[in-house]
C-alpha cells in the first residue's frame, strides 16, 4: 500500500472507533434517564507493559558480625 492508502485506512479505523464510543456514550446517557442502573465506564486499555508496576519496597541489606577468632581446641 502506498502511504496515501494507508492514511486513509487509519483514518477511517480510527473514526469508527470514535463513533463506537460516542455510541456506547449515547446508550449510556439514555440509560441514566430512564433512570436504570448505569454500568461503570470502562477505563481505557493499557497494555501490560506500559501498566505501572507496584511500587517495591527497598531491601536494605543487612551485615552480620562473624567472629573470626580462633576458638581453643577441646
């Protein structure tokens, strides 16, 4: 596909897109004045690896004193 093509299909990709949430927020306004129950908004998708990680705690290592000292033969 020449790049002319190409920007015509992502366009046209990314209005339906927008006209399918516009809908789904459409339905959803109708929803609320019926007065029924409304469902939650979806969050948008993250993929997994941009999603934040949990924050880790810091390991703080720790030093154990040995003793070194010759002990006496029994």
């Amino acid at each position: 596909m020449i790049d002319a093509e190409l920007e015509k299909v992502i366009g046209k990709a990314l209005k339906l897109k927008e006209l399918r949430r516009a809908r789904a927020r459409v339905l959803q306004l109708e929803r609320e004045l019926r007065g029924e129950a409304t469902k939650p908004e979806e969050p948008p998708y993250i993929p997994e690896f941009l999603a934040q990680q949990p924050a880790r705690t810091a390991v703080r290592p720790t030093l154990s004193v040995v003793d070194v000292t010759p002990k006496a033969a029994a």
